[in-house]
C-alpha cells in the first residue's frame, strides 16, 4: 500500500479441482451479499470501495456504472469478456433508480473462524454428511491439510495467529495447486499474495502428508482461543445450554457436550484411520446409533505428577461421542455406544494397537460424570511410572539414612 494508485487489472489461469478443506466467502464483483445493498450494482449506481481498504475482486461479466470510486490499493481480476463501461443513460430494467452501492469490509474474515470453512472431496465436490465430524479446531486447516480457495474467485483473509508459521501440506489458488515451499514462495512474491491474505501469522507450504499411521495432532492448539472467539461471536457469543448438568469438556472443543469421550493410549501398531473405519462399519452403521456422531484424531494432553501439570504433553487418541437426543435422554446413545467400544477394546484391543481406554460419560439423566476405564495389558505405563517413582523415593531415604542425614 502507498499513496500512490496501485492497480492490476489481471487475466485469469486456469482453474483445477480443489482438495480437502475449502474457503467459503469471496470478494467477486458479481456476489450480491458483497454489496451493501444485497445486490450488484446496476447502471444508475455510483460504486464505492473504501478508500484505504485493500481489496482483490473478481469480475466475471461486462458492467455499466454511472461512477466507480477505487481504493488506493487493490486489484480487479478480470474474467474472459469482463469489463467496465460508463453508463450512457439508456434505460436498464431493473434498475430504475440509482445510489450508492459500497463495497462490504472483507477485513474481519479471520483464517481460524471455523464458519468459513467446508470439508470438500478431492474432487472438489462438498463432503456429504455422515457420522463422522471435528471438534473444533480441527474445522481450520491442520497442519497436514490440503486448502483450496475456489477457482473463479477472489478473496481476503486474515491470518492473524498465536503462532508465527502457519503450515500447510499445499494451497491452491485460481485453480493453481502450490505444493512445494518454493511454488509457494515464487506466489507469495507476486502481486495478488499481499492483497488475499493479510495479517500476523505466516502461511508456509510444506507439500508433506501425515508421516503417522497413528495420525497427526492438528496443530491449532495455540489459536484454540481464537477460534472459539470466532466461533461464538457468530453464535450469539455463548455456548448453548447443554441438558447434562456436568458436560465434557472435550480436548480442542469450545463448548461442553452430553455424550461420551474415550482416551486411548496406543502402541506403534495402531492405524487411526483403519480404526476409525472399523467402529463406522460394525458400531456406527447400526441402526440403533442412528443419530450418533463421532470425532477421532490424535491429540496432546498435558501430563501431571503431583498435580503439577509437566511442560510435555503425552500424545493418545480422543474419541468424542455425541448424539441427537434431547432432555433427559441428550448423549445416552453415545453412551451405550461408548460402552461398545470399550467393551471391544477389552476383547480385541491389543491386536488393534491400543494399550488402554479410559472411558468419562455426561448425559442429560446423570447428575456426575461418569468414568471407567480398561487396560489392555496388566501393567500400564501409569504402573510403571508409579513403580519407578516409588524406587526412586526408597533409594533417596535409604541414601540419606547411610549418610548420617536420617535416623
């Protein structure tokens, strides 16, 4: 930005098919909501765009307008036979009175606001809904993920964030898949990159998938308290009521939920994704769990010892159950189903990579949580590190007491 005018009226490249999680708001000329006034500025109108508001616009067709006021800094990506002409004062239908149409502030549209974004196939087609869903700050794009904002749209975001490199296994963008660090870099140096994406945090591409069959930790924990901010400021600023009295507080979830979570320790055996398929064809799919919905991914829970929380944070497997059922009856499926599960882990769990479960429900009928556990092998890693520290505690008294300093 400057004083000066600085503006590109560009040509498009091709567009491609978009992959995994996608943009949803745009800044084209020709979408109504972009408008003050709900609708596209017509021949009789006088277009604004805010002087000292940087934008990137999209325009798909020939427009005649009265007046058009440019910001200082921005850019009109024109589509085949797009263009701009001064209005001759013909009649237009539809247009029959003229004003003042002013450009919406796509400013405020924040990176980590999970409303504004959509799981997409990678066809570039919308997920079709299922049992399966995110908790929240894996609704954002996670550091192994795929973003994709639309082909045949302009957009700005801001990338505003608690942690100085936001990574990314690729970003496409107008149809261009950018899936190398230098594919990256050479799009950042043009001239569009400082108009789309503004803001503290920088994005960096890595092109590298999830190393982990166990999976990979998202990576959004230090913005958690931004997407919640964003989250709740555009459902009224508070979490709904839940009908449990004593909800779960799941790892990476804004609000408390009715139902039931599941923690699993696991071994190098264990396959996330495999696992996930495994409770969707035999637990899921059955009638009964008809209105029951799943998240499953690795998440890092801080450890403590002595209730002192440590600096590390040991690595497992959360489950989240929820379910349809209102009043007393909110999370009781997700309960029995719950229960399945661990009552599967006890029968086959050591053949699926999993070591041990530890079980919390809430439903709308109890007044507590409730909380039970499983392990797969007789001595757990919780065993062991109590053994240790107790040999440890043994060898201190008995060192001191050969040395004189205990009696």
């Amino acid at each position: 930005s400057g004083t000066g005018l600085n503006w590109c009226f560009c040509s498009l490249p091709a567009a491609t098919a978009a992959v995994y999680k996608q943009w949803i708001p745009n800044t084209n000329f020709e979408t109504a909501s972009n408008w003050d006034k709900g609708r596209v500025p017509c021949a009789r109108d006088v277009v604004h765009f805010e002087k000292d508001k940087v934008v990137s616009v999209l325009v798909r067709s020939p427009h005649a307008l009265t007046d058009m006021y440019l910001p200082l800094n921005g850019e009109f990506l024109l589509a085949a036979g797009a263009a701009f002409t001064a209005f001759d004062g013909s009649w237009d239908p539809g247009c029959d009175s003229g004003g003042t149409a002013r450009f919406a502030d796509a400013e405020h549209r924040s990176w980590f606001d999970p409303t504004l974004w959509q799981d997409v196939l990678p066809s570039g087609e919308l997920r079709p809904g299922g049992p399966i869903f995110s908790v929240d700050e894996e609704r954002v794009p996670c550091r192994f993920d795929d973003v994709i904002f639309q082909p045949g749209t302009s957009f700005r975001v801001n990338t505003d964030s608690s942690q100085p490199v936001i990574h990314l296994r690729s970003i496409s963008v107008m149809g261009q898949e950018l899936n190398t660090p230098s594919s990256w870099a050479g799009y950042l140096g043009g001239r569009s990159a400082p108009l789309q994406f503004h803001g503290n945090g920088t994005l960096q591409v890595t092109g590298t998938a999830c190393p982990d069959k166990s999976g990979c930790a998202c990576g959004n924990t230090l913005d958690g308290p931004r997407i919640c901010a964003a989250l709740l400021r555009a459902s009224g600023r508070q979490c709904p009521e839940p009908a449990c009295q004593s909800p779960l507080q799941p790892l990476g979830h804004c609000c408390g939920v009715c139902g039931a979570t599941i923690n699993l320790d696991f071994t190098p055996d264990f396959d996330l994704q495999k696992y996930q398929d495994k409770l969707v064809q035999e637990l899921l799919s059955q009638p009964k769990y008809a209105g029951v919905q799943m998240a499953m991914s690795k998440v890092h829970k801080a450890q403590t010892l002595l209730g002192l929380v440590s600096r590390s944070a040991a690595p497992l497997i959360q489950i989240v159950l929820i379910d349809d059922r209102a009043g007393a009856q909110a999370g009781t499926a997700a309960e029995q189903l719950a229960a399945d599960i661990m009552q599967s882990i006890a029968q086959h769990g050591e053949a699926l990579g999993i070591s041990s479960g530890k079980m919390e429900v809430a439903t709308g009928s109890s007044a507590s949580r409730q909380v039970g556990s499983h392990a797969v092998s007789r001595i757990t890693a919780g065993t062991v590190m109590g053994l240790l520290f107790s040999l440890l505690l043994l060898g201190g008294i008995l060192f001191l007491y050969r040395k004189g300093k205990l009696r």
